[in-house]
C-alpha cells in the first residue's frame, strides 16, 4: 500500500522565538513538496508562536500529560497544546525514557489521551545500545510496541517511529538492511494488533538522519519517513531532508 511520505523535525530542548525564522525556509520548501507531509514539533513555549507565523505547516508538541487536567505541577495537556496550535505530539521518545523514566505504559496513555484531545500522535520505541549488542533488538521494539500501541490506532491519527537509541545524536546509523529489518518486523507486529489498518500507518525511521543519508534510508521497504533531531534545527539542514523525501 502506498503511504505518504512523512518528514518530522524535533527540536528538543533547543530554539527560540528567535531561531523560528528557519520555519519560514522549512515552510516553504514543505510547499514545494505537496506529496509528502511535513511537521516538526518544537518546545511548548514555542508551539503558539511557531504554529501563528506557519500557519501551513504542521506544528506539535515533544510530549503531553496523560490526563486532562488536574494537580500535576508542570505538566501540559494534550488539549492545551492543542489550544497553542499543535496538531501532533510526540509520545515514548527515549529521551523521555531515559530522563523522565517514562515507560511503555506511560506512552501508552500518553498517545491514547493525545488522540482523545483531537491530535496525531508519533510514538517512539527503539532499542539501546547495550540491548542492540545483545541481540534483544527484535524483542524489545516488539514488547515496546505491543505494551504502548492504543489499540484503535490507523494511520489517520497514529504514526511509529523506530528510533535506536545508540544512533540518536551519534552519527551513527544502523545499515540500510537494519533498518528494514526492524520496520517490517515493527509492521507485522503492529498487524498482530490492529490487524489490517498496520498497512496504512507509517513508520519513519529516526537517528541521526542527515541530507546525506535521507535518500538512501527513505528508499527502504516499510520506512515511510524521518524522525530528525539535530538536522530539524535549521532550514538548511532540514530542506535537503524533505527534498530526498519528496523524491524518493
Ligand atoms: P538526531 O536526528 O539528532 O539523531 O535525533 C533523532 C531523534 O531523537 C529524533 O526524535
């Protein structure tokens, strides 16, 4: 089946209302490629300000709460992020894994309260080095899927993003055989779950994606798009990435 493409930036912990004038560049060339679909999520402080100057490009959020409101100091809900202009959100990265000790669970109600506020959801999985090194890959991105995927997710709302954390700000990348590898095993995992609607949701690999790499890893079976850190940040870094995209 044919999916569209899809090129997602995350700027993480970096940006400002300064630095949103590389969405104009982003922005324009997403304009140039109508058949792919281009987002980035951005920190919460910026996602009005981004969403009000792009008004054409898709502007999420990194993470969000899962519940809806309540007494949870610090913390932002799908629904306010969606009033700021976010139209997607992250969920699982593995830096929240990491840092915020977020398990598979935690993406789980995450991704489920996300699309029950009206947003797109890309959720994260990906194995780590030590895991990757011990032949627990497969596993791992198996359980994680099978333990954070809602169970009404389609491709309308829900995108997976395989992301291996030993790759993420590396340099690093797995070979291009890996990475199919991991996406078909990823697919037939989901359909085990959601049966037929896994062959309309896209899975972008992510880690460590350059203009350089882009073409060659978007042309592997079952990879439907880009997770980009570090290379989302500026316009001339990021426009090469949704050109390989748009050509592939
Ligand atoms: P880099 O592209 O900087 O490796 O980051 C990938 C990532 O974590 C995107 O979510």
């Amino acid at each position: 089946m044919a999916r569209r493409k899809l090129v997602a930036g995350n700027w993480k912990m970096h940006g400002s209302l300064g630095s949103l004038s590389e969405l104009d560049g982003v922005a324009a060339a997403a304009r140039q490629a109508p058949g792919i679909d281009v987002a980035v999520a951005v920190p919460f402080t910026l996602i009005a300000p981004a969403a009000l100057r792009v008004p054409g490009l898709a502007i999420g959020a990194e993470d969000v709460h899962e519940a809806e409101r309540g007494a949870h100091t610090g913390c932002v809900s799908a629904a306010m992020v969606k009033e700021a202009g976010a139209t997607f959100t992250l969920a699982g990265h593995s830096e929240r894994r990491a840092d915020q000790h977020e398990t598979s669970h935690d993406a789980w109600a995450k991704a489920a309260a996300a699309h029950r506020a009206g947003l797109r959801v890309i959720l994260c999985c990906g194995e780590t080095e030590a895991e990757h090194n011990a032949g627990r890959a497969e596993r791992v991105v198996q359980s994680q899927i099978e333990k954070s995927v809602p169970d009404d997710a389609d491709g309308d709302w829900f995108t997976l993003a395989y992301e291996p954390r030993w790759a993420i700000g590396t340099g690093r990348t797995p070979t291009l055989e890996q990475i199919g590898a991991m996406h078909a095993i990823a697919r037939a995992k989901l359909a085990t779950m959601i049966g037929d609607r896994a062959q309309a949701v896209r899975i972008l690999y992510g880690g460590s994606v350059t203009g350089d790499n882009a073409g060659a890893i978007l042309a592997v079976e079952h990879v439907d798009g880009a997770l980009v850190g570090g290379a989302s940040l500026t316009a001339a870094k990021f426009v090469p990435i949704i050109a390989a995209a748009a050509d592939a």
